[in-house]
C-alpha cells in the first residue's frame, strides 16, 4: 500500500512538471503571436494614414510575414 502511494505521489508531482512547462509554453506563444499581431496592426495603421496604394500596403503585409517567418524558423 505504501508504494502505492508513493507511486501515485510521484506521478502528480511528474504530472505537475508537465503541466507547467505546457502552460509556460503557451503563454510564450502566445505572447509572441501578440507581439507579431501588434507589429501588424501598427503598419496597417501606418499605412492607411499616409495612405499609400492597395498594392504596396499588400506588398508591405507579406515582406513582415515572410520576415516573420523567417525570423521563427
């Protein structure tokens, strides 16, 4: 019974490492996902103020996601 116990003692304890590194995990991802969105939003909003043409503000949007994407790889 006793190394039942301890059995199942260590186990939440393992289960509670896993846990957190998860969660940790997530909150960085998330937090970087936020950051990526404000960049985006900042030079959408850049660029409507000096409103510059359609096909440029396109132009802009794929040069930071493909620098985005490439800073993530």
């Amino acid at each position: 019974m006793f190394i039942l116990i301890m059995i199942y003692i260590i186990n939440a304890i393992f289960n509670a490492i896993l846990f957190g590194i998860y969660f940790d995990l997530l909150v960085e991802a998330n937090r970087r996902q936020n950051e990526f969105q404000t960049q985006i939003d900042d030079a959408n909003t850049a660029m409507a103020n000096i409103s510059l043409p359609d096909q440029i503000k396109e132009n802009v949007r794929n040069y930071i996601l493909q620098t985005h994407e490439t800073k993530t790889q």
